[in-house]
C-alpha cells in the first residue's frame, strides 16, 4: 500500500514516530562561516560525492585519528 492511500491518523502516527526518532539520533549544528570557507566546504562535500553530515563526520574521524598517533 502506498502512503498516499493510507488513512489520516496513521500517517500522522508514521510522522509522529519519524518524528521522536530524528530528535533521538539527530543533533542539530549550525554555525555561520565565511563564504569562501562555505563555498570550499560545499566543493569538498560535491568533490567526494557525501552530505554536509558525512564530510562533517569525516573530518572529525581522520582528526581523533591525527591525535592518537
């Protein structure tokens, strides 16, 4: 069954649900930068083919590497 067949207060269950588990596994981070360091970072993010989040993620795994060797 497609979603848009389904009846109005289990797609506001589905919501509901999708809705407790973002605020459960999601932080938002925001900051603002320059708009040279947005616009290399976004090139970065295209160039390898990953989300804000993942390059994001990225960058933090190979720092915490840097530190332990």
């Amino acid at each position: 069954m497609s979603y848009e067949k389904l009846k109005k207060d289990r797609k506001k269950a589905i919501s509901s649900n999708a809705n407790t588990y973002s605020k459960k596994n999601y932080k938002d981070v925001s900051m603002k930068v320059k708009p040279e360091v947005a616009a290399e970072f976004s090139a970065i993010c295209e160039k390898e083919g990953v989300s804000k989040a993942e390059m994001l993620r990225r960058f933090i795994y190979n720092y915490n590497s840097l530190q332990n060797t």
